[in-house]
C-alpha cells in the first residue's frame, strides 16, 4: 500500500471530512467532533477560528484543537501539548499469547471503568463508536484495551492504549497494539499513532515495535479565562 501522507499533517480535518463526516459539528473551514465523541477540532486555510471557538464553548468547557495554532477570542486561555506522530506500514512480528476480545457494547462499562483510571479527560461516552476496540479480561475483569480513532480515507489511528495499573508488565499492551496493527492493515488502511513527547516509556515502545517518527503534532487545549 501507497498513500499520500498529506493527510496525516492535519488528521482531524480529514477524518471529520471523510470517514467520521457524521460525528462533525462544521463551522466552515473550523470542525469539531461532536462532544460526545471526542473533544478534538481542527481548522484550514489559516482560518480565525475565535468565532467558532465561542460557539463550541457553549458545547464543552475544555476542548482541543490539533495543529496549527488557532486564534482565540477574549476571555479564553490556551495550552500547547506536544505529541509525536508514529506511524507504521508493516504487521508487528510478535507471539500474541493472549485470547484478545473485540469488544461490543455487553463490554461498554467495563472499557469505561477501565478509562476513568488512566484516560479519563479525552475519552467520551460515545468514543468507542469512532472503531474497534479490543481487549484481554483476566478472571472476569478487563486489564488490557486498545482502540481506534481519528480515521481518514487510507489511515486510522491506534488510540487509548490503556493497561489497568495492577496488570502492567505482562506485554498485554504490545500484543494489544500488535493486533490493533494487523487488523488496521486488513482493511488496506495505515496504523499511525499519537504519543506526548514526554512519555518516554511508550515511545520507545511503539519504536521497538516498528513504529517510525513521522512528525510533532500540536494539541492546544482552549478554556474560558
């Protein structure tokens, strides 16, 4: 498979435009996903975005939007996260000793109790409906998730990698993205990832696994003064 990256230097906008084109609020050359989905936007064409930011905050006291820097209205504040973009073209060659579940929605409150302990701020109720999200239970009880989220028309991204506190270092993550990998590329798309630059940890992890830099991504968080 050969694609154009150009989409992933603005993975919101293309997602919103295309595959997850029902889950966006459109302020024109601004769009947000519904709040119920994510708390994620993006913009165009160097766009002023103070307009729609103003009408969004009516939606959401805290959201984000991913690239660019937007321009703000009075009486609102602005924080800069930076992530790494990591993206991957080829199947992870590791033994997947686990039994991995694609969860449905008889799992839904397990995967939400899982979130609230590591995940809770960019997940929303209606998250797990962006893609497929995959899990390993131990004795009744779900440890282990990995999930999809931001989708273009050729790439989808691995989100929510997420290992209960109590069953880490059992490689339930890697065989988890491993999957994840493998049944992204079965539907021809391309696996890519967000990371924040400070979390070393699953950076060289996501390297190890074959994962390459592909870029830094910026996610301004905006709230009212």
């Amino acid at each position: 498979m050969s694609y154009s990256e150009a989409p992933l230097d603005n993975p919101v906008w293309f997602a919103l435009s295309d595959t997850h084109y029902n889950e966006c609020i459109n302020y024109g050359n601004v769009k947000f996903y519904h709040p119920d989905f994510t708390p994620f936007g993006a913009f165009i064409n160097n766009e002023d975005t103070s307009d729609a930011i103003k009408k969004h905050a009516h939606l959401l006291d805290n959201f984000f939007i991913v690239g660019n820097k937007p321009k703000l209205p009075n009486t609102f504040n602005l924080k800069k996260y930076v992530g790494l973009q990591m993206i991957i073209y080829n199947e992870i060659n590791i033994p997947i000793i686990e039994n991995i579940v694609e969860l449905s929605e008889t799992h839904y409150k397990d995967l939400i109790d899982l979130v609230g302990l590591v995940y809770p701020h960019f997940f929303k109720k209606k998250t797990n409906l962006l893609g497929r999200y995959y899990g390993i239970y131990k004795q009744n009880k779900l440890v282990a998730v990995t999930g999809e989220r931001f989708k273009t028309k050729h790439f989808t991204e691995i989100s929510a990698v997420i290992t209960h506190p109590n069953y880490t270092g059992n490689g339930y993550a890697t065989q988890l993205i491993g999957h994840t990998v493998k049944k992204i590329l079965e539907k021809d798309k391309i696996p890519f990832l967000h990371v924040d630059e400070t979390n070393l940890g699953p950076i060289n992890l996501y390297k190890k696994l074959g994962f390459k830099l592909r870029r830094k991504m910026f996610f301004w968080q905006i709230s009212r003064s």
